[in-house]
C-alpha cells in the first residue's frame, strides 16, 4: 500500500468497500487541480522507508475553488479489472478542509436563501446538460475506476438516470409543491417546508453517478430543496466524482449560485468525519453504505441531535409459494439467477435471501438455481476489500449451519473474483440463528432457506430485520391467495417496498417510488432515497409563520397564489389566491 509523507493512504470515513457500489494517465485541466507531494513506500520492517518520486495530487473543491487539500496522505483508486492502481492521487483532507469547508457552506446558504426556487432548478438542468456533454469522459473514466461496464450500464443506464433525476427535481423546484404550504386564515398561522442548512452526502460505491455524493439523489434532493452540499467521494472512484464536481461548479458558477453551494471532498479520517457529523454548522447526513460504517456515524450525529439518513444493507427477501412454483418454476428459476448475478450482485436490491416451501418442486427449482450459478460466469467486484467482506460473509453464513450448495470460494487472478454462491438452510434452523442468517452478503452470492409449512414461512418473516424490498410470488389461478393473505401483511411491515411477481433489483425513477424502508435497511422508514419530490423533505424543515405580516411572508404563503401552487387553506386544497 502506498504511503504519503510516512502516513497511510487508504482509509476512509466510513469504510465503504465491503457493502453495495481513472483511466491511467488521463491529463487533468491545466493548473487547476494538481499540487505536488512526496511519496514513499509502506515499509515492511521499521526503517525500511524509501522515497521513489514526486507524485501530483488532485485539488479539493472548497468555497468555489479547486485549492490545495491540507492533506494528512494521499491515495490512488484501483482498476477493478486488472487490480492495477490508478495513475491520479487524491488528499485524505485534515479538519482544516472539513472546516473550511463547513464555513463556506454555512455562508452559501446565507446566500441561497435569498434566491428564488428557480435559480436552483436552472442550476439542474445546467448540471445535467454539462454531464451529457461530457458523457464519455464520464462514463470511461467510472469504467476504469469500478469495471462497471460503459455500455450498456454506465452510458445508457446509469448517467440517463442520473441527468433525468436532476431535471425532475428541477421541475419540483419550479412548480414549489413539495413545500406543502398550508394556511389558517382564521388562526393567521401559515407553514411549508423549507430547506434545512448544509449537507454532507457520503455516496456509496455501487452507483458512481446516480447514486454519486456530488451527482446522484442525496445531491440532488438536498440542492433542490436549497441546501449545500459538502459531498465526501467514495475512494473507490474519487476520479469519477471530480469530473462529476467541476461540472457542477461549472454549472454553479453559470447561474450564480453562492461559492460553496457544491464542495468535494475525498476522503478523511475517521475522527474528522464524526467531527463533522456533529459540528453545528452542518443540518444534516446522507450516507449509503455499511451498518458498521453508518452506524458509527448515526452515534455521532444522534449524539447531538443531527438528523442522518441511512442506506445500511438489505436482504430483499423473496417468497415463491408453491402455485406458483407448479405454474413456471423453472422460468423463475432462471429470473431469480438473473436478478441474483445481476451487476455481481452488487446492488441494494439484489435478492440476498429466497423462501420456498419443501416439495419436489422446490427441489426442482433449488438445482435449476444451482447449475445456473455453477454456469455462469463470475463478475468483477468493486475491490479485493469487496471480495474479503463477501468471503467473510459466506463463511458467517455456512458457520450458522447453511449449507454451500455451489460456490463459496475465492477465484484466482488479478481483477477480484468470487464464485457464484449459493447457500440453503432449513426453516428450523434459520429460526435457530435468524440472527445470523440474515446477514447480508454483498455480491454474488444468496441464501435459500426451505421451510416445512406455510406457518413456519410465517415464523421465517416475523424474523426479519427491516429492508428495502421484499417479494411474494403466487399463482395466477388463486390457489396461494390464503398464503398470500398470510405473509404480505408479516412482509409490508418489514420492508419498504413491498412487490408481487416480480424481482426486486429494478429501481424506477418515479415519484411514488419508495427505496427505504424500516431499519437497518435505512435508518428513518418515513422517507425515500429515490422518488421527486418526495425525496427532497428528507433535506427540508417545517417553517411556520405566526401572525406575520403579509409583505414578510415566503411568496408560496401570501395571499396571491404565486403561480399555479396548490395549498391547502382552511382544510381545502386549491391552487386560487385567497
């Protein structure tokens, strides 16, 4: 591991390389984002340090400048793919950059608050046409830094997504609804959601655009309600996330936000990042990563009352009850191996955890999934750290008495492998340790779980830690609907998004689109990480005005409808003026 000046350069606050989600050589813009450092050598004995170059380092992204980070180190992202290292370095910021940069935020939003909504919206549609203008830049540049493919992953999935959230929270700027205005003419007492003050947005590794802290819906709901953005890149693709960062400063700068609206940073140490957490001067979290990561960062900022919004693992259960099993087991065989290996596994929603009911059918479907797993080829994780986490999670699995039906090893080679995996235990014994067997193992692995009886696939969900999704597959002809009537109530109240019939790994961009659900899948089950304009009231604060006069009130509140807002007055919703 490369070392800077004597200090290591590869931790990160929170470690993010065991849950979900720079071409070498690429010439940065000149004179804008380089500074020079020494380097040397980890050693291997005390003594043993040997300087071997000068080395430049990327610029961090503070009050409206790219300038030199006050860096403890530096390090280098990792070509999945080929496990080389990177050619571009990256400063792991003192408190000295958290505190400039919290300082900087504070007064952009001095500055914000004075803009009207639209100022904002046009900063949005800017953002996402300079993003689409530099696409394939974008898009190799995430390619060399997670081995997520640039087509069609990246270039017609990803970065579409990516621009289409920030255009539909635009609109929701624009039309001003997700503020909720409410009105008492009889009290003189008038209220809406507002926005809350700066935000810290730790990204996750799986989703480098979409999902990215300087680009994707965290960013994205916390700019469109009127906050700034301190975005912490995942050190996975911090390559990806500052050409993502110029775009956005660019785009700032176009429409007049205030310096300091957007800030990068790349990496920090633990300490610093609950510093942050619980400095005043920040109103609140978004973070998307490990339990064990999110949950030192939750402690920090519940410490002083700081509201955090989590992204922390999930399972995605899955229920096939036996009609359905007898209709197309072994289509659903194949639609489960897909869903399971899709992207290595490496989303939020993959299916860690499927529940049949014993037969020979479900025999049937559990080799079919077997010799599907066994065929397929393995996909490239995001790190050798990735790899570990999983191997690890595995062997947690196997030692709580599931049974490795395929897979479960490390495969060889350069670029981080791991052999496609599939676990199964009975019901009774995932009953015995349901504790550990809903562990989650991010990858390309999942755990069957074979029940005796309906009432012990009951016993099995009433068990369940809180999740994003969770699936029941039934028959067309009514024969599972008492099955059925049985487990979605047990499944609704421990998941978020709650579907029939169909796998739960596709997250659409809509507004009635729910990805969160009760803990420790996200740690407030009242909000969405996906979905405009739903998603920006995770950034907001309700903002009452009592008795105040007429002329001081917020345009969506006065008497004369702004435009065309809809408002609830006196108990009725309209879109008149008083």
């Amino acid at each position: 591991m490369a070392r800077v000046d004597g200090i290591a350069g590869t931790c990160s606050f929170p470690p993010r390389v065991d849950d979900e989600q720079s071409q070498a050589g690429l010439e940065p813009p000149v004179g804008k984002v380089y500074f020079v450092h020494k380097v040397i050598i980890a050693p291997s004995a005390p003594g043993n340090q040997k300087l071997i170059h000068t080395m430049s380092t990327h610029k961090v992204l503070i009050a409206g400048a790219w300038r030199a980070a006050d860096s403890s180190g530096s390090f280098q992202a990792l070509n999945p793919a080929t496990g080389e290292s990177l050619a571009d370095h990256y400063p792991i910021s003192n408190w000295a950059d958290c505190d400039a940069a919290l300082s900087a935020a504070q007064q952009a939003f001095e500055g914000l608050r004075q803009l009207a909504p639209q100022v904002m919206a046009d900063f949005l549609d800017a953002y996402a046409v300079r993003i689409e203008a530099r696409a394939g830049e974008i898009t190799e540049l995430a390619n060399h830094e997670t081995a997520l493919a640039v087509e069609p992953r990246l270039a017609s999935i990803e970065l579409p997504r990516t621009t289409s959230q920030m255009r539909q929270a635009a609109t929701a700027c624009r039309e001003g609804h997700w503020t909720h205005p409410v009105i008492d003419t009889a009290a003189g007492i008038r209220t809406q959601f507002g926005p809350i003050g700066p935000v810290c947005v730790f990204g996750p590794n799986n989703f480098p655009l979409a999902f990215g802290s300087v680009s994707g819906g965290d960013f994205v709901a916390a700019i469109a309600a009127g906050n700034p953005v301190i975005a912490k890149a995942h050190p996975l693709h911090p390559g990806t996330s500052r050409l993502l960062a110029e775009e956005a400063q660019a785009a700032a700068k176009s429409v007049g936000l205030p310096a300091g609206t957007v800030q990068l940073l790349y990496d920090m140490s633990h300490a610093d990042g609950e510093r942050l957490a619980q400095d005043h001067r920040l109103a609140a979290i978004a973070f998307t990563g490990s339990r064990h990561g999110g949950l030192k960062l939750k402690a920090a900022a519940d410490a002083v009352g700081k509201p955090i919004f989590l992204e922390l693992g999930s399972i995605n259960p899955v229920v096939i009850l036996p009609g359905a099993l007898a209709e197309k087991g072994e289509a659903l065989a194949d639609e489960f191996t897909g869903s399971c290996l899709m992207g290595t596994g490496q989303f939020c929603t993959s299916p860690g955890m499927l529940v049949l009911q014993a037969g020979e059918r479900a025999e049937a479907f559990v080799n079919k999934t077997v010799k599907g797993f066994a065929a397929a080829p393995s996909g490239v994780l995001f790190s050798e750290s990735g790899r570990e986490s999983l191997a690890t999670s595995v062997q947690r699995l196997h030692q709580a008495g599931a049974q490795i039906l395929t897979g479960g090893t490390a495969e060889a080679g350069d670029a981080p492998r791991y052999t496609n995996t599939v676990l199964r235990v009975s019901g009774a014994d995932f009953l015995a340790s349901s504790t550990a067997l809903q562990g989650e193992a991010f990858g390309n692995a999942t755990l069957i779980v074979m029940t005796e009886n309906q009432a012990e696939t009951s016993q099995v969900l009433n068990t369940l830690e809180g999740n994003l999704t969770g699936c029941i597959y039934s028959a067309t002809d009514g024969s599972d609907d008492p099955a059925y009537d049985e487990l979605a109530p047990i499944m609704r109240q421990r998941v978020g998004r709650l579907l029939n019939d169909k796998m739960p790994t596709g997250v659409a961009v809509s507004p009635a689109m729910n990805h969160g659900g009760p803990f420790p899948a996200t740690a407030q089950a009242g909000f969405s990480a996906v979905g405009i304009p739903g998603a920006l009231l995770r950034f907001a604060m309700l903002q009452c005005y009592d008795n105040v006069r007429p002329e001081r009130l917020p345009l969506g509140l006065r008497d004369q409808n702004p435009g065309e807002l809809w408002r609830q007055v006196d108990g009725r919703w309209t879109q008149s003026s008083l």
